[in-house]
C-alpha cells in the first residue's frame, strides 16, 4: 500500500523544496508539481511531491491519518 501524506510548502529553490507537517521538515522533489509555490499543500510520497490539494482537504486527511494513529496505539 502506498501513502502520500498532505504538507505545506515552506520553502522553495528551483525543482526542490522543503515541506512541513507538525513541526517536521523533509526536503521534496517538486520536478512532478513545478507549479506548486510557498503555503501550498503538497502530497509528498517518497520525496516527491506528487499533487496539489486545498488546505480543507489537506487538514481533513491529516485528521483522518491521526485517528488511525491513534488507534493503532491503543491496540
């Protein structure tokens, strides 16, 4: 199974930028979404950001993802 998880884009350089999710940074690959730009949400999956989404739904998936996370805590 393959995940892609919503982040915002908070920096940019070129084809690279930095995308954030909780406090966490990780470097992405914006080759596949040349047109996303800073406050952007990004799906990132192995690196790559790999689609756009609107906050609304970004936040929505994040809050679907720490339900599941939480429930897998409590097995």
């Amino acid at each position: 199974m393959c995940l892609a998880v919503p982040m915002r884009l908070v920096e940019l350089q070129e084809t690279l930028g930095i995308a954030e999710i909780d406090g966490v940074r990780r470097e992405v690959s914006l080759m596949l979404q040349p047109e996303a730009k800073v406050g952007d949400y990004v799906l990132v999956h192995a690196g790559y950001a790999i689609g756009l989404v609107d906050e609304a739904e970004a936040n929505a998936t994040l809050e679907l993802l720490r339900q599941v996370a939480g429930a897998m805590e409590d097995l």
